[in-house]
C-alpha cells in the first residue's frame, strides 16, 4: 500500500508548461522530449513514479522564499513575516504525462546565523531554485554566491537551476525593466532558467512550480532511460527455451534431496 497521498486535481500536468522568457529558458523546445513522451505512453518510466526528488529553495533573507512555497502549496500570503529556522519542507504531488511524482520542496534559511545548518540539507537536490526580490538589486548580486553554496554539495551537471524574482507586484516598471535586464543577464552566464513572480497575487506562481515539475520530471524519465541502456525500462525478463522448464528441474531437485 503506497503512503504517498493521491495527486490533486490541480497538480495534473499534461504538456510541458513555457517559460515567459524565451530567451532564457532551459528547455527550448515546446514540448517534452519525444523519448519521455513515449517512455511514458508506453508505461516505462522505470521508479520514477516512485521517487521523491528534491528541490532546494535558497536566497537571501526577506526575499520572499517561504511566501512563494506557500502561495503555490497552500495557496495563502502571510503578510506577517517570520524568519525561517534552519529549514522546513512541503511535499508536492503531481501527475506528469499520466506518471504520478513528487517534489520535495525545501524551504532554508536566509540569514547567516542559520547557513550552516542549511546547507548541511543541500545535497541530493536535483534542482535549485535561487530567490531574489526584484527590488533589492543587491539580492540579486548575492544569487552567485547562493549557488556557490549550494554546488558545494551537489554535481553541477545534474542539476537544473532557476533565477527567480519575488515581490513584482511592487516594483515600478521602470525599476523591474532594469533589474530583469540583469537577471537575465545572469541566468544566462550560470545556466539557469529565470522567471519573475509575485508571491501576494499569486502571478506566474503555479507556471513556475509546474515548470520546475516537469522539467526535473523530464530528466529523471532520460535518466533512467540512460541507466537501463539497449533493456527498456519495465521490460520483463525474458526466460530462454532452455530454461523453460527451470519449475519442473527445480522440482525434481527438491525430490531428489528428501531421499
């Protein structure tokens, strides 16, 4: 009996979300890629549907981490602020291309006081989501260092990144035209794929996470593809002819042995 709960209505995912940056996406292509799409189709995805993958969620202090994980999982905005302690995590369950996966959301510290205890929960993350506020510009300078850290404690070939701007809603379009100009700039020079969002409206939220969903979903379907070489996924072992009658051997062994 499985102890994952069932897949909300509103986590299905049946196409592959966009990305509203074009020019700074991870995925250019419009859909998924084909070999997941029939990987799926033809149920051979292997233990994805299985796995929990996690998610690291990093950034500054006060740039709005814990509202953004909460708008999209409880689909609330506490206007009153508390730091977080160390780390706190939400499960999220989805339903990519008919396949059931989770995400494991980890919600760390900001402040300094607590980077070590967070960082010690970096490691295994198979995507990193780096948080700035778009109207904090130095937020956004310290983004590098933030996947520094996080990159001390994972293969950087294996993990996807996401640059995101928070708090949208209060900046002028002036101010948020010049920063995203720089962001972009950035996700561009460390591979990430960038997005701004603003947690109090709820705009591009559910995009975002459903983005981050099935492109972590995408390479963990490839992946195992990969692992399993010229043997699909889910094949089922096949007994040659002279083995065929391995029951009836095994049988007469057993006999043999009691006298």
């Amino acid at each position: 009996m499985s102890v994952l709960p069932p897949v909300r209505k509103d986590r299905i995912i049946t196409k592959l979300p966009q990305c509203p940056t074009k020019g700074a996406a991870l995925h250019t292509k419009d859909a998924f890629h084909p070999k997941v799409k029939t990987a799926c189709q033809e149920h051979r995805t292997g233990t994805v549907g299985f796995k929990i993958s996690k998610v690291i969620v990093v950034g500054d202090v006060a740039v709005g981490k814990t509202c953004l994980i909460n708008r999209f999982c409880k689909d609330t905005f506490d206007k009153n602020y508390k730091a977080t302690i160390g780390v706190d995590f939400e499960m999220e369950r989805f339903e990519v291309l008919g396949v059931p996966f989770s995400l494991q959301l980890w919600d760390t510290a900001g402040q300094e006081r607590f980077k070590c205890i967070a960082s010690t929960y970096y490691r295994g993350a198979q995507a990193v989501i780096i948080v700035f506020d778009v109207n904090d510009v130095g937020s956004l300078y310290h983004a590098r260092q933030w996947l520094e850290d996080a990159m001390k404690e994972n293969d950087p070939s294996s993990v996807l990144l996401f640059l995101v701007g928070t708090k949208k809603d209060l900046s002028s379009p002036a101010m948020f035209s010049q920063i995203e100009q720089d962001a972009i700039k950035l996700s561009e020079e460390i591979r990430a794929e960038y997005w701004a969002v603003s947690a109090l409206s709820g705009e591009g939220v559910k995009e975002f996470f459903f983005r981050v969903a099935s492109l972590t979903f995408e390479a963990n379907v490839l992946a195992e593809l990969e692992k399993s070489g010229p043997r699909r996924i889910g094949d089922v072992v096949r007994i040659n002819s002279n083995s065929s009658n391995l029951y009836a051997t095994s049988q007469k062994k057993q006999s043999n042995c009691c006298h």
